[in-house]
C-alpha cells in the first residue's frame, strides 16, 4: 500500500493496517470524529506531543481551498447570483468539515511520520 492509499483509507503510517480513526463522526447528529491514540496494530502514536495536531489546520485549510475553487469553477457557469454561490459553496463547506477535519490529520500525520 502506498502512503496515497494510506491517506485515502486513513491506515496508520508505519504499519498501514490499523486505522487512524476509530469512528467517522456524523454531522448530522453532531458526533465528532474519534481518533485512537495509538495505533491498534503495531502501537503507532499518533499524536506525538500535546498541540500536535495544530499544524493539521493549514492542511486543512489547504483543503478546503481546493474544494472550494473546483466548486465554483463548476457552478459559476451555471449560478449568475453571487449570494447563491456564496450559500452553496457555505453549505458544501459545513458539509465536508469532518472529511477535511479526518484528512487534515492524517495527512499531517503522514508527513511527520518517523
Ligand atoms: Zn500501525
């Protein structure tokens, strides 16, 4: 398995057979994404030192961006009202926050693996 395939099944860097991620979190019923503290199969540590993952913010950022630009790539052409594509691209935000918030994380895991 490839670090990409890693990233994209959220398995543990080291290993790549543990899951980084216990559970995925629902938006809907407010239940954030849980992370295990080590890895399940090989005892990976995942979250170094406390604040570790502070950095996954611009990764997460990062994200978001991207999504963002190809959303409004594809809707401009289509939507002429600005306050429409501002309340959509508002509301594909919110609705990928835990898939940003649970690739953030293990992207920032994956490029400080050790
Ligand atoms: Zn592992």
């Amino acid at each position: 398995m490839t670090n990409f395939q890693g990233i994209v099944h959220g398995k543990c860097p080291k290993c790549k057979i543990g899951k980084i991620f216990e559970s995925k979190g629902n938006l809907f019923l407010l239940k954030e994404p849980k992370m295990h503290s080590h890895c399940t199969n090989c005892g990976y540590r995942f979250e170094k030192e406390p604040g570790y993952f502070i950095g996954s913010l611009y990764v997460s950022y990062g994200l978001a961006v991207a999504e963002l630009l190809t959303l409004f790539i594809i809707i401009n052409p289509i939507i002429n009202s600005v306050y429409w594509i501002l309340s959509i691209m508002i509301t594909v935000l919110i609705l990928l926050s835990f898939f940003n918030f649970r690739n953030a994380r293990t992207i920032w895991i994956y490029i400080f693996q050790t």
